[in-house]
C-alpha cells in the first residue's frame, strides 16, 4: 500500500498498442454530436428510481445504503428515510452525501455501462418545495404515501454540487451543477435498448453501411450497434486493421421519444445516396 | 432540518394499527427457521459481483462508485480499481470503505428487496494473497486480466467490520465480521426466483395448503409465495382477518442446489397428512 500519496498517473500506465484502434480511412459524412456528460446524467437518472446513497457515519466511515429517489424539475433527487436506518441518522448528523444511479437494465459487461455520482449536501425542503418533494417521491414510489407521514421520516433534497458521469470503457467526464440542472433527460432512452436489438437483430446490412458510407470505415466487413441515444449511434466496427468503435451521427438530435426508428431509415436513404 | 442530534426514535412513529396483520389460529406445525442474517449476507454478496463503493473524497465528503467484485473465501470483497477513477485516489489517501451489494434481479417494490452494507478498511494483498485476490477478480469480470496489470490499478480487499442486512420491509438485522466470514451461502438462492413464481402459477392449492395445515392460518382463503430459501417459503396470506405474512420452514434445511422441489413436495404430503 503506498505509504505516501505523490502524483497519480494521468493516463493508463500501459502499452499504448492495448487501446489501438483502427482510423477511419475517409472522411464521415455525418456529424460527431453526442449528449453532453449533463445530457448522459439527466439521462441516467431519469431512468431509474434506485440509488446507492453515501453518506457519514458517526466515526467519519463512509457508509452507503440503498435508497429509491423522486424528482425536482431541475434533476434535484429526493429522499424520504428514516432515522431508524443508519443513512437517515446519519444525514441528521451531516448532510454531506452522494448518489450513485446505474443504467436501469445493463446488458454485458456491467463495468462497460452507465453511472453517474451526484455529490452534495441534503437539505430538509419547506414549504412548497417540501410539497413538490412528497409528489417526487410518490412518483418514484407510491408507498411512500404511507410511510413519508410516519414522524421516524425525513425528506431531503440534494442540492447537487459535483456531477460525475461513466458511460463504460474510456466514456466519462464531469459537468458542472449548472450544467446539469439546466439538461434534458434523452427522449429516445426508454427506447434505445430495443432499437439496438432491433437493429443488431434485422438490419446488420444497414448497420455495415452506415460504417462504410458515412462513418469512413470503407474497409468495415462487420458492424455491430452498441448504443443509441437522440444524437446518434455508436457502432462497433469489424476490418481487416482491427475493430473498434465508430460514430454515426444523426443530421439532427431526435426531439420524439419514438424518433429513432425515421431516424435511421433517413440515414439508409442517405447512405445509398452516397 | 433538526439543529441538534438528541435521541432517535427507536420504532416507527405511527399508529400501531398501520402495522396490524393477522396471527396464526393454531400452533404451526413446522419449525420457524430463518437464515441468519450472516447467511443472507453472504447469499447476496454470493448473488452478484457488482457493487456500490463509498469512499472519502479529500474533502471528506462521502462518494460513491460502481464497482465488480471477486470473493475470497471468507467473502472478502476483492477490488481492482484505478487512481485515474476518484474512488482509486481515495483509497489510496484513506482505506476506509463500504460496499452495497443488492439482490441481482429484484421483482416488485426495490425496498422491500434485499441489500447488505459492508464496511471496513481495505489493505493493499501481497503474495500469495495478491494472488487469491486476482483470481477473484478474474472469476468476477475477466477483462480484469488485461486492465488488472497497468501500473494505475491496485488490488484491494476489504476487511470486512461491519455487516447490515437489510432484506425488504421491516425484514434487517447486522452481524458479527467473524459470523459472516464463518457463514455459507444459500445453495438454493440461484434456483429460487423461479421456484417461486412456479409455486404461484402452478400450485396456488398447495401454497395454500401450507399455510391452512402447516403454518396455523386455518382460516386462509389465498396464499401466495413471496421467498423461498433452503429454510423454508415466506407466504403471503389472505384471511377473513386481513393479510399478512406466515412462515412455512421445512424440517431440516436444504443442502443441495436444486433441493427446493423435493423440500416443497414433501411439505405438501405432511400437509395432506394432518
């Protein structure tokens, strides 16, 4: 265990031909948007209500537990615990806290997945913003009807001060508050799981055009979709120089939660126009 | 918020009635055996190989990650983390940590599912536990093959302290370090979900059965399936008086992994035999 903590690496201490990937070898003919590290945060959370919360136990300890999440508008996630539970004294104690919210349903490597951390400081809500977090909660979870009255509960509202985000192997960053009180949750999430099935299932000759005609892979045998959101899709390249991943972006961001599939055809029609 | 800390609660501030469920009508007529929450720890952390990670931030402040977990033999949790991840820095300026592990697939309401805290201070392996730890890894994620030798990663096992077993609704109880290192995992728990929702399919009359003749609800009129361990089944009943929960355990616990339909089909003799 190092005894004394100097500089850590900035980059993977590790040969650099590990992560070789091939280049495309044409220009794309698409545009490189992605959701922002905010856009892939509000995303997340808006996908599930299940968290892990950390907060400080009596001795200083990190302690984590599960919890299950409403709310505000501005993405602020709201708790209903109780002081009966080690987290509920402990927010009592010190409002220093985070959240961990994961992909709701992750295919593969869980590691290759989403996550985000929101980190900040609980406040009890007064008021109107104490009746706005009730109605979060009972969104998220209708029992807390019942419980949320009994006077062994509190409810807090994290104000978000650190943003962290991991979408998987060499995919994350950190945005500001600001930045993600002010994002939109992706509309086309709830159906991206599907539409990446879908078109790994019926349409690998589209997918493989895509790769050749607008992402420059001209040399892609083989291309596989690993991920879609409203901006575009991430493809997984096979050539004879190796495989890797490959962007296709959408001429424009998707504004319709069921907008993926009149996406992808345009980018067919586009494609064989090529 | 509440400006100073004085005492807790010490139950849920509620009236008692919130809480009412029916008692049994006559003595059950097989014993209440239960896992020990040392047991329903480690059949979680057994269950998956993914967790939650609190660690301290150089602030202070709690912050939470996600990370894949081995196992030692004693259900040391082993980690395999970066110090380009913040939860990597943090260990090595501050070895305090807790992991949440929940249940793989919850069905239904997440609260009333099960989760476990471990808490305690990791150490850095060296020797012939460096090499336990890496075949854990390596048996939980084996990308951790590659990425496990770059120079930014570090192995870690948590000495495990602390245990709380959270397993739904007023379901929670916390261990011993040496109860949960001593405990085994159910043999049953992978087999379970299914066995579960094929009781309720497929042998309501039985269930029902169980908790008229076995476990004193003489008056049920429905019985549903809720959990079955290599105990026993935790039913859900129906009656004249309300709902509520019994418990049904078989004679001697299960040791085999697919030892819940004979324990199930013989509990259904006994009950055609009273």
């Amino acid at each position: 265990m190092p005894d004394t903590v100097t500089a850590f690496p900035t980059d993977h201490v590790a040969p650099a031909e590990v992560f070789a990937v091939p280049d495309p070898l044409a220009p794309a003919l698409v545009p490189d948007t992605r959701r922002t590290p905010a856009e892939e945060a509000r995303t997340l959370v808006a996908g599930t209500t299940v968290a892990t919360l950390s907060t400080l136990s009596d001795d200083g300890h990190p302690w984590g537990s599960l919890v299950q999440y409403g709310l505000l508008d501005d993405g602020s996630p709201v708790l209903c615990v109780s002081t009966l539970a080690e987290h509920g004294r402990n927010l009592v104690r010190d409002q220093r806290a985070s959240l961990v919210i994961g992909e709701a349903d992750p295919v593969g490597d869980v590691l290759d997945s989403g996550r985000v951390t929101l980190a900040g400081v609980m406040r009890a809500p007064e008021g109107e913003e104490l009746e706005a977090a009730k109605a979060a909660q009972l969104a998220a979870n209708p029992t807390s009807g019942l419980y949320g009255g009994f006077g062994d509960f509190t409810y807090w509202v994290l104000a978000v001060d650190r943003v962290r985000w991991v979408g998987g192997y060499g995919r994350m960053d950190s945005c500001s508050a600001a930045d993600y009180a002010a994002a939109e949750a992706d509309p086309v999430a709830p159906h991206a799981a599907y539409a990446v099935r879908h078109l790994n299932e019926d349409h690998a000759d589209a997918l493989l055009l895509y790769a050749q005609k607008l992402a420059g892979f001209t040399d892609a045998t083989e291309a596989a979709c690993r991920r879609a959101d409203r901006h575009g899709l991430d493809l997984w390249v096979t050539t004879p120089r190796g495989k890797g991943p490959a962007r296709v972006g959408f001429p424009e961001p998707i504004t319709a939660p069921d907008g993926l599939r009149a996406a992808t055809v345009a980018l067919v029609k586009m494609a064989r126009g090529v």
